[in-house]
C-alpha cells in the first residue's frame, strides 16, 4: 500500500510486519518527502493505544492490527514530518497520542469500523 499521506509532500509505503521490534503491534513504513532521502522507520502501538482500540473493535487478529497500524500511521507521520526535523527510527504510539473523537475514524480507515 502507497499513499501520499500530505499530497506532494510525503509518501508513504507500508512494508512488513516490524516482527523483529514488536510483533504484530509494529509495522515498518518506507517514507519519501522531497528533499530528503527514502528511509525505513517502524512504528509500534503501546499496550494503552492497543487496548484503546480494541476496547471498540474487540480482540485484534494480527492481520487486522497491521491495517489498523497502517491507518494510524497515514494520521501519525504526516505530523511527525511537519517541519524539517529527523524523525526517530522506531515511533510508539500512545493511547494519548490518539485523539478520542479519532478512534472510530480510524477504526473505519482500517476496515475494522
């Protein structure tokens, strides 16, 4: 899967399953933006924003973690590439990182609505 997660401005290609880092609850994500090179980077869901999730959608098989992965990270990373900074190698992502009024939203965009 590639979407221009900020159009003209990133690209994003989800990869595998970050088994090595963390399981089904990570994903490796290939992401391009101008001027910069392409470069891996893994994003993981913490236990609270698993339980957060599943506490809507029930128990997640790791298929349907890996495209809930794929549609917290088109929400994650266009703010975590906003200005010019480097982003870390491997991203976790908390339960108070996710807005409550997104979760079903994402959910939805996950195909788990």
């Amino acid at each position: 899967m590639t979407t221009n997660a900020r159009p003209d401005t990133l690209e994003l290609t989800y990869v595998e399953p970050s088994l090595g880092f963390g399981g089904d609850d990570a994903a490796t994500f290939l992401v391009s933006r101008p001027g910069h090179p392409k470069a891996e980077y893994d994003l993981r869901l913490a236990m609270d924003a698993r339980e957060l999730f599943e506490a809507k959608a029930g128990e997640l098989s790791s298929e349907q973690l890996q495209a809930l992965l794929q549609a917290v990270a088109k929400r994650v990373y266009p703010r975590l590439f906003s200005g010019n900074q480097r982003l870390v190698a491997i991203a976790v992502v908390r339960a108070r990182d996710i807005a409550a009024s997104d979760v079903d939203d994402i959910l939805e965009d996950a195909g788990l609505g």
